[in-house]
C-alpha cells in the first residue's frame, strides 16, 4: 500500500511570490490533515478534511493560506502572497477511521527568501 | 504551559538498555495519545497509540498511559542504536487534530 505522498520535496520562493503544495493522501483514506514545524517549535495543526468538506480550519494562519481538496482525493495549499514566516516543513497526513491514527507524508520544505 | 509538553533531551542510553520517554498534556478531554518517531530530515513515523489507562506492548515498544496524571511514557527494551531518532509525543482532543509535543531526542550509543 502507497504511503502519503508530497510534491515538492523542497521548494525556496521570495517574499511576494505563490507557492502550491500538493497532497496525495494513503488510498481510500477520508481524512487528510495539514500540519507545518516551523524551526524550533512544534508540529503544529493547519487544517482537516473529511473528503472534500473542511471540518477544521482553525489552525490556518491567515487567510494567505488556502486549502483545497476537490474530489475528495488530492489535496492542495496555497499560500499567496508568501512571507518570511511562512518557511518552514509542511506535513500532510491521512487517516481511516481507527482512532483517528494518522500517518503522515514526507512534508514540503518551505523557504521564503 | 504547552498543551503537550516533553522534555527535549538528548536522552542517551547504551545498547541494549531501556529508553524511558515521557510525556505530559494539560487537556483532560484528550482522547488517543500517540507517538510517533522521526528520524532527521524525515516525517514522523507512528510507532504506537494508546487510548485506555495501563500498558500496551508492542514488540520492543510499551506504551504506557495515566489519565489521572494526565501523563503518557514510552519504553523501548534493547535499545538499538538504529533506535536513535527524536520521539514525538501527540494527543489527540475530540475535533481529531493532533497537538505535538516537541520531541525527545534519543541518543543509543554502542
């Protein structure tokens, strides 16, 4: 069975500059979660899908931040205009249903210039 | 006070040694505890959950937790210096997010 997949690996803009992540969720998982480890903190909760509805968002930062997850499957995250605080490691991580375990993806790493 | 919090390390244990990692949260309402191992530059990897008071073992892992205390550990028999990675703590609260605590570093030297 494929794991929870993320594209890019790495990824430096500058300041100002649109940047995409992408999310390929563990196959016939309903719930994908976003999470982002800034340096020297913890992992923190951006946000929760189940299929393609957004149970929770209350941990997206500002609205810079746009997620999506049309069809139920992928997912995206948009951050439009990036800051410098916006670098980082974005997690993505999927679960079934058993006791909302979550396995997460290899993150993207965000470098904002 | 951080919602999970964990003491950041380096734990560093010989091998063949027990690991004794510990975690404590603030929220009483958390339901499913869970630790999750991440190796440097890699994403945290699920090694074990708990959802009931008392011990759960799988093979060299034993996971242990009080809701009482509001205290969750992690034991690793034998210790292996492949072993050596950061151990993160997560709760789960009823809106299923994950709080992360932010880590312990284990050190297994030969």
């Amino acid at each position: 069975e494929a794991g929870v997949t993320q594209f890019p690996s790495h990824s430096v803009i500058e300041k100002g500059q649109t940047v995409t992540l992408r999310c390929d969720p563990i196959s016939g998982h309903d719930n994908l979660y976003w999470y982002r480890r800034v340096m020297g903190k913890e992992i923190k909760f951006l946000l929760h899908f189940v299929k393609e509805s957004k149970q929770d968002e209350s941990g997206m930062p500002n609205n810079r931040f746009l997620a999506e997850r049309t069809g139920g499957t992928y997912s995206t995250l948009k951050v439009q205009p990036a800051e410098l605080e916006d670098s980082g490691v974005y997690f993505c991580a999927s679960g079934g249903v058993r006791y909302n375990e979550q396995f997460f993806g290899p993150g993207t790493r965000l470098t904002v210039l | 006070q951080k919602e999970v919090e964990q003491n950041s390390g380096p734990l560093s244990v010989p091998e063949g040694a027990i690991a004794s990692l510990n975690c404590t949260y603030s929220d009483r309402v958390s339901q499913s505890f869970f630790w999750y191992r991440q190796y440097s530059g890699k994403s945290p990897e699920l090694i074990m959950s708990i959802y009931s008071n008392g011990d759960k073992e799988d093979g060299r892992f034993t996971a242990q937790l009080n809701k009482a205390s509001q205290y969750v550990s992690l034991l690793i028999r034998d210790s292996q210096p492949s072993d050596s990675a950061t151990y993160l703590c997560a709760v789960n609260i009823p809106t299923d997010k994950l709080i992360f605590g932010t880590g312990t570093r284990l050190q297994v030297f030969p």
